[in-house]
C-alpha cells in the first residue's frame, strides 16, 4: 500500500513537473485570465505610479487580469497601509513600500517573493539587474535570505541650481573667491554656505541663494540627514540599520560631536543664509519655491522634481535647471539620501491572487513599462534599461526629464555615493517624529543644538527599547 | 431606563408602549455597536500598548500611559495650545458672529440672500480650506501674505507658516473663517425669536442703540450664545484638519493641538495605546466644558 501511495505522490510531482515544463510563456502569462481577479494596488502618487497606469490596459490584455490603482500621497499611503496591514486585512493585493515606513513594521506579513522566482510556471525578473543598492534598500528587512519587495522607484536627493545664474556670474564669483562654484562633489559644505550668501548679496535675480525643506515634518529629517551624513555622523550603533535593517538597532548616536556639529552648521545654515520661509516649506512647497524662479538659485530635493522643473505649465525654469551630487562631506565624498521604495504582495491574500500579484510586478519591473517610466519623468530602476540602445539616444539628447538627469541619477547611486539615511528599524516613524521635532525646536531657538541633540537620544533610546534594555542589565 | 427594560419584560404599562420599545430596540442595538463598543474599546486601549506593527505584540500596561500622559511636558504643551486656539478662536467667532447676526437682523431688505451668502464658507470641507489657507498664506504667491507684507505688518516675520506666532493666527483666522457664519446662523435664528414689545417699549423710553444692545439683546440672548459657544467649543478641541494640512502642528510645535498628538501617535508612530489615552482626555475634558454651559444655560440662568 505504502509503495502505491509513493508512487501515485511521485507520478504526481513528474506529471506537475512536466506540465510547468510543458507551459509557454505566454500560458504563464494568461493562467489566471477569465477567473475575475481584481488586484487593488495601493501606491504613492509617483511619475512611476503614473506610467503604470497609462499602461494598465496593456497587462490586462495580457494576462485577463484587471488593476485597481489607488494612488495618494505618503502620509496617507503609510497610515492606510497601517491600519488594513495591522487589521490582517486582504484588500490590497500590491503594496508600495512606503521606504522604511512599511517594509521593518510590516516585514512578517509580506510574501517572500523569492518562491515565485523559484515556481516554474510564472515569469521571473532578473534580480541581478536592479541596483544592488537598491534591492538591499527596499527589499528585505533582516533576513537577507527572504525578499519581500522588488525595486519599483528609486528617490534620490540630488543638487538642483539655476544653471543660467551660476553661468552668469562664474567669473564674478571665482574672481572675489578663488574658486569655480559650479555645484557638484567638489563644494564643500562650507562652501556651500559661502555660495548662498554671495547669490545673497549679489544676485538680483533671485531673492535667496537657496531654498531647505526645514518644515516640521519628514522632509526636515531628510534635509538635516544631507548634513548629518556628511559631518561623518551615525544613526545607530548597529551597522545593520543602513543596509538590511535591525530589530534591536542599539543606541542612538546623535549626541556624538560630528552629529552636534552638523547640527550647528545646519542650524547656522537656515536661519542665517537659506531663504527665511525654508521652515515653512516641505519637499513639495520647496519645489514650487524654485519652479518659481524668483525665489531660490539652488535647493536640494528628490530627483523625481525634474519632471516639474521641466514642465512649462508648471515651473519658469524649464531648459535652466542643472543638476548635480552633494557637496563633499568631511569624508571627502558625496553622500546621497536615497530614499526609494519596493512593490511587495500582501501576505494575508490567498495563494491565487499571491501569483496574480507576482506577474504584475514581473510586469512593472519588464524593460517597455521602464523605458515608459522614463518617458514620464523618473529613472528606471533596472540596469539594463539605461543599455538600451533608444534610451541611450534619449540621454545623450536629454529628450526627456528623466534623460537630462539619468548621467547624475547612475553617479549618485554607485555604492560609494549612495547614503541609506533612514534607520531601517520596526519603530522608525516614531523616532523620525522624535527627531524632527527637536530639529524643529532647535531652529525656533527653543532649544540649542547639543540641547535637541540629547533630547533626541533620550526619546529614541526610549522609543527603541534600547534604555529598558540598559536599565534591566543593570 | 429601567423603565424601558420593565417595558421589555412586559412589566407595566404593556400593550402600546411594549410594542414601541420593542421597534427602538434595533436603532439601540445599531447605537451600542457603532458607538458603545468603539467607546469601551478606546478605554481599554488606553490601558495597553498596542503598537500595531506585526512585530510587537499588544500588552496591558496598567496606569503607564496614563502616567505618561500626566508627566509628559509635551502633552501639557498640546492641551495649552489647544486651549490658547479655543480661546482665540471662540472669542473672535462669538464678538464677530455675534455683529454680523446683529446687522442682518436689522436688514429689512435681502436679509435672506446675505444670510445665505454669509454660509457659503460652511459648505466647504474643513480640508479644502486648509488647502486654501496654504495657497492665500503662501510666502511666494498668497495673496495675503503680500497684502500683509505690503502693509508692514509681517516685518520681522520670515513666513507665516514658518514661525510660530504666525501660524498660529493665520489657523485661528482659517478657523473664524470657516466657523463664524454658524454661530451667525444660531445668534440670527434667536434674535429673531426675542419679544419685540420689550424693544418697543425701551425705544419709547428712549434708549440708545448701544444701551439696547447692552441691556437687552444680550441678557435675553444669553442662552442662544451658550448654545453657539458649546457647539463651537467642542469642534475646537477637535481641531485637526487645517492644521494637518497647513503647519502639521510646527514650527517646534507652535500648533500642535491635542487632536494632532493623537494622529502623531496614531497614525504615525503606530502608538494605538497612547493614542487612546490622549483621546479619553481629550473626551473628559469635552464633557467636562460641556456639562459646565448646559448648567449655566439651565440652572444660573434660569435664576
């Protein structure tokens, strides 16, 4: 009997075996077609979402699947995300992983997209094309054997100045200075500073050299981390944090003297140079500031801005904008922000949708919808798309925004320029909000700089479990 | 309400009334699930911590919340700043609706198209005109901020939204803005109910406008205003959208209302526990102010 029964379970693995050999690629694609699966994609409302969009019709035919996009900004995004994950709801399929927000706290119930690389009856992506930088970043959280994401946009903080400015007044300022102030890895922080009170003083075209993201919100954190990086800073003990994340992250170090300093030049760099509504202004008012063209010669911001800058409708500056890495830290190298995001599927939804999910992030993630990405206004993700002969034509005309800043995007996001700035740990937000409070009170003046910066330890250590762990080993 | 139970239990008063309770029993049974349970709920939250993230697992913290809330100095600067709101707020809607009200009860023509002019700012969605109030507060192209600067009075103010003071009285001005034609709608709808013969009389003895204002219309509206500032009262300690979507509570939490701390902790640093415990005060004190004007309205000045 036993013998009958093993070979029944042996016949069956050969025959499903054969079968999965026997489907073509297009039966891979097509399985699931007339079986009225609806997928529910929750997305921040970017130029990749976008592309996607205009392209759903197209995986639709393809596979009898249909897309339900839901597109909004990330707040929203990470606290609906929030509750339907927390309540172990289905009724998101595809999930933009909204940065560090999502992928530490919701790691567990993410599907270990590695199985449906392994399945012989669904399409694969090739890892290795994306950015390693990028597949770390966005697509594990720990176990560096379990992927839950794919690689999906890549936000990258990039120097955005006034091309036309900086060519006007080169000799001028060379002349009184001694240097060429072109932006890029050269300037250095100080020189930065020294760069926004000349335009200051002498630059009638603009009210302010430069513009920061210095609102109480995410976008203060992110526009303190250029600095903060750059001084030689660290968030935590545990390495862990910046690459495949950490539950127990260990202490906080923003007290030690490179976080103090940076503190200080950053706080010196607001409210004595930056232009003064720069407290005010998120990344987005930010963006609008310098679209304006009135108002700001320079500012840093996510790279996906190009798309407006270049955009009549919305922006004076279009055909004037340049861009370039950050300043050089007290390393001697620029150092990024990269803040991008991964598509993950949602652990809670049955096996067949699971699948169905799969092959529209094959989909995404496939070369046509990448080069579409790039037409609208961001950089793709995969390699090999910037090997493409068309898209080689595209960067060497700069027929698109994403063209005119892709030699830029590829500099900033080799290795040694990139910077995984948020703390990938279960309670970032929490410390995040710790951290641009007190960044907040330090420029109102409420508190010093070495005043916030402990202020921020203590809270952090608190909100990360690292002070109870200290008081129980006592 | 035992009386209701004695009613379900074919206690007194059977027939009719039996058959009456047994009809509001579903609306009741609807009312203890959509908001009873919710309540309870939040209670016993207040008392865990509840992190909503997969990796930690809610526990019952006993008081711990409730001793942060107290020893918190961060929590004690929300709940003045949401006090400083309220009273700025409350203040400016009840003396201006208060005037409007006034003025339109006195209109004897196109009363009606002005009222309903005067209302058009309370069909907007509290979000819009926080949307709105960033575009007219806007440093590079709001229109008020140039009038303001144009007049000088922004000297020394690097943007609005940006320094604290600022902000502060550009939401409360966003809140006046939205909120005053209710309290105009409620002070209209009872001045329009007062005796006309006391008015009548006065004027024969010959009492001036301000006097008349001073000595009757207040006195005799007493209990309308009560009712607007009750209303508005617990919509202000609810403020939050405006705030969200302009300052999102800075600079260094200039604006930071007790509405906002709880969507912080909510909704952005998943602390459901702390959350609800945030709530909880800010419902107690809500009951607390509401209880003290429904006294006033029906006991001192009954007297």
């Amino acid at each position: 009997m036993r013998r009958v029964v093993g070979l029944v379970f042996l016949c069956a693995i050969v025959l499903s075996g054969t079968f999965a050999m026997s489907m073509t690629e297009e039966e891979k694609w097509t399985q699931f077609s007339g079986k009225g699966i609806v997928l529910h994609f929750l997305t921040e409302d970017t130029p990749a979402a976008g592309a996607i969009v205009s392209l759903l019709p197209e995986f639709e035919k393809k596979t009898g699947i249909k897309v339900e996009v839901t597109r909004t900004n990330v707040a929203d995004l990470v606290t609906k995300l929030m509750l339907e994950l927390g309540a172990g709801s289905s009724e998101i399929d595809v999930i933009y992983n909204a940065r560090w927000q999502i992928l530490p706290a919701f790691s567990d119930v993410l599907v270990d997209v590695s199985k449906f690389q392994q399945d012989p009856t669904l399409p694969h992506i090739p890892m290795d094309d994306f950015f390693k930088a990028h597949l770390i970043a966005t697509s594990f959280f720990v176990d560096e054997k379990r992927q839950i994401a794919i690689p999906h946009d890549a936000s990258t903080m990039i120097w955005f100045y006034r091309k036309d400015i900086f060519d006007k007044y080169r000799e001028q300022f060379m002349a009184e200075k001694g240097y060429d102030w072109t932006p890029g890895p050269n300037i250095t922080w100080d020189q930065y500073y020294e760069i926004c009170d000349w335009i200051n003083k002498n630059v009638p075209e603009v009210k302010y050299g430069a513009g920061h993201m210095a609102k109480q919100w995410n976008s203060l954190y992110c526009d303190f981390s250029n600095v903060f990086w750059s001084f030689g800073a660290r968030g935590f003990e545990n390495p862990k944090t910046e690459s495949y994340g950490a539950i127990f992250p260990g202490r906080c170090l923003w007290d030690s003297p490179e976080a103090i300093e940076a503190a200080k030049f950053y706080k010196k760099l607001i409210t004595e140079v930056a232009h003064p509504s720069s407290v005010g202004w998120d990344w987005a008012s930010l963006a609008e500031a310098f679209a304006k063209g009135d108002e700001i010669a320079m500012c840093f911001n996510w790279h996906d801005y190009m798309m407006m800058f270049e955009d009549p409708t919305r922006s004076k500056v279009v055909g004037k904008v340049g861009v370039a890495l950050m300043p050089k830290g007290k390393d001697g190298r620029s150092h990024n922000y990269y803040s991008g995001a991964g598509l993950s599927i949602n652990g809670y939804i049955p096996e067949d949708r699971q699948k169905a999910a799969w092959l529209f992030l094959v989909w995404q993630a496939d070369i046509p919808v990448q080069k579409e990405i790039f037409k609208m206004g961001s950089t793709p993700v995969r390699k090999s798309v910037y090997e493409d002969p068309e898209v080689k034509d595209w960067i060497r005309n700069g027929t698109y925004p994403g063209a005119k800043i892709a030699p830029v995007m590829l500099e900033a996001w080799k290795e040694e320029n990139l910077e995984y700035v948020e703390a990938k740990i279960p309670q970032f937000v929490e410390t995040l909000i710790i951290q641009y409070t007190h960044l907040s009170y330090m420029l109102e003046g409420k508190e010093t700089p070495e005043e916030a910066m402990k202020r921020i330890v203590e809270e952090v250590n608190q909100a990360t479990g690292y002070s109870k762990l200290i008081e129980q080993s006592k | 309400m035992s009386g209701f139970f004695k009613g379900l239990s074919g206690g007194e008063d059977m027939g009719f009334r039996n058959v009456e309770l047994w009809m509001v029993l579903p609306a009741i049974c609807v009312l203890v699930f959509i908001s009873v349970y919710p309540f309870v709920f939040t209670i016993r939250l207040s008392f865990m911590d509840y992190p909503m993230i997969v990796t930690r697992n809610p526990i019952f913290t006993g008081f711990k919340n409730w001793i942060r809330m107290f020893s918190d100095v961060k929590t004690r600067q929300y709940w003045m700043v949401t006090l400083k709101y309220a009273v700025g707020a409350l203040s400016l809607e009840m003396v201006l609706g208060f005037i409007v009200a006034l003025l339109l009860s006195k209109l004897r023509f196109l009363q009606d198209l002005f009222t309903a002019l005067m209302t058009v700012p309370l069909f907007f969605a509290p979000v819009l005109v926080g949307l709105l109030g960033r575009f007219l507060f806007h440093e590079s192209y709001g229109i008020y901020t140039y009038f303001l600067r144009q007049v000088g009075l922004l000297r020394g103010v690097p943007s609005i939204f940006g320094y604290g003071p600022a902000a502060f009285f550009a939401l409360i001005c966003l809140d006046v803005w939205e909120w005053t034609p209710l309290v105009v709608i409620i002070l209209l709808a009872g001045l329009k109910s007062l005796p006309q013969e006391i008015f009548e009389a006065a004027q024969v003895d010959g009492i001036t406008t301000l006097q008349e204002v001073w000595y009757l219309t207040l006195p005799l509206l007493k209990r309308v205003i009560l009712v607007a500032l009750l209303v508005r009262t617990m919509d202000v300690i609810k403020y939050f959208d405006h705030i969200l979507v302009t300052t999102r509570g800075g600079p260094a939490d200039a604006t930071k209302t007790i509405s906002v701390a709880v969507y912080d902790q909510a909704f952005q640093a998943y602390q459901m526990g702390y959350a609800a415990t945030l709530t909880v005060s800010a419902l107690v004190v809500t009951m607390v102010l509401a209880q003290l004007f429904v006294r006033f309205v029906t006991g001192r000045s009954m007297e």
